[in-house]
C-alpha cells in the first residue's frame, strides 16, 4: 500500500489544467441535471461518459457538487463558531482528509464550502506518518477554539479502528479539552441526531442538526492548494 494517502500518480494528468477546463464544463451539466431530479450516480455517468472522463474525474465531479436544496438546507446549519461547546466528530473522514492534506494529495473546494478527497476506505485503513500530525493538527485548532469537550466516533467495521483510537487517545492526553473516542457500528446514523458534527460527509451534512467547518479554516494556510472542478 502506498503510504502517500490519496496519491494516484495518473491524477498529474486527470487534473492538469486542460482536464479542469472540461471537467468545470461537465459539472455544468451534471449540476443541471441533479438539480432536475437526477440521481447523483446516475448524472455523473452519463455527463462523465459524454465528456470521455475518468473514474477519478467522475468521482471528483461527484464529491464537489451539489444541489441547490443541498447547498440552502448545509448553510442553514452552518455554524461559524463552536466556542466552548461540545464537538462530534466523523474520525475517519476528518483524519483522512487531514492525511491526504499532509501527503501533498489532491483536495477539492466543494460547493457546500467543504474540502473533500478521493482518498477511499472502503473497510480497511492503515496508520502513516502523517496520522500523528493530522491528529495533532485538529486538536491544535479546536484547543485555540476553547472547545469544551471532543466526541470522537470510528467506524467498528474499519480494520484497525482500534489502533487509531489508541494514537488519538495518546495524542490528546496533553489537551484541556474532555476526550471521549468510540467505536460504534454505525457512525452516519448516530451523527444525524447531533449538533456540532465535524465531517465532510454529504449525508450526514443534510441530515445532522448542526455542522462546523474545520477544513475550510485549516486549509487557509498559505502553501495548501486545492482544486475547483466546478464554475
């Protein structure tokens, strides 16, 4: 396995700037169409197979746009700050994310403000360098946030959830802040009945009462580049 979360060497080519130039044109009509009522899998594919885009170019189309419903229903629950409140964290999607970030990996600017990748999980994950920094890094910032407490939820399907709780667990043993790491069987469900989330996830972004953009203020930092596919 690469240890370079979310590296495909054929990306330098699916996203040079000739490629985004017609995948912004592809989004345009895979947003029309979702917006009319298209499945997102289903618009993606046909749009995707008329422009002769990649699987990578697809699922980053995919993961970067949304529907206007989407887009009202996500901003409605935004919170712009979490200051001494209790946050709940989606474990796996936001250290991935995180990873990629640190491996120098692509990241897309999505419509609903998010930053998401193409790095896929698919049941199993392994612990890399970057993990220890990642997790480090999102306890840095929400400490300076003066977060009261730290939800921190992992799928129990996902091969070594275990070991991730044990670093995070390590890692935020010098913080102020109440540490509570789970492993649960169904993280989307449990998050959709709670305020404060931290994920990137679509589904539980329309389905949680409230969410909080970590990413979107992490990524500011100067040398941290992402890519729009969409305009």
């Amino acid at each position: 396995m690469n240890a370079k979360r979310g590296y495909v060497p054929e990306d330098d080519r699916n996203f040079s700037q000739e490629a985004l130039t017609k995948m912004r044109k592809a989004s345009k009509h895979a947003i029309y169409l979702i917006n009319e009522g298209y499945d997102l899998k289903q618009a993606t594919t046909f749009v995707g197979n008329h422009f002769v885009l990649s699987e990578r170019q697809r699922l980053a189309i995919a993961r970067s746009i949304s529907t206007d419903e989407q887009l009202n229903t996500r901003k409605n629950k935004e919170k712009e700050s979490v200051e001494g409140c209790e946050v709940w964290i989606d474990g796996f999607n936001t250290i991935i994310t995180m990873e990629v970030m640190l491996s120098d990996s692509i990241l897309f600017s999505c419509m609903d403000g998010t930053i998401r990748d193409l790095a896929a999980l698919r049941g199993t994950y392994k612990i890399i360098p970057e993990t220890r920094e990642a997790a480090k890094m999102l306890f840095d910032f929400l400490s300076e946030m003066k977060i009261s407490g730290i939800h921190i939820l992992l799928d129990e399907p996902v091969s070594n959830s275990g070991r991730l709780k044990t670093l995070l667990a390590e890692i935020g043993e010098k913080y102020d802040f109440n540490l509570d790491i789970q492993i649960i069987k169904d993280v989307d469900r449990e998050l959709y009945k709670k305020e404060n989330v931290i994920t990137s996830d679509a589904i539980i972004l329309d389905n949680c009462k409230s969410w909080f953009n970590v990413m979107k203020r992490i990524i500011k930092i100067p040398e941290i580049d992402v890519i729009q596919v969409w305009k």
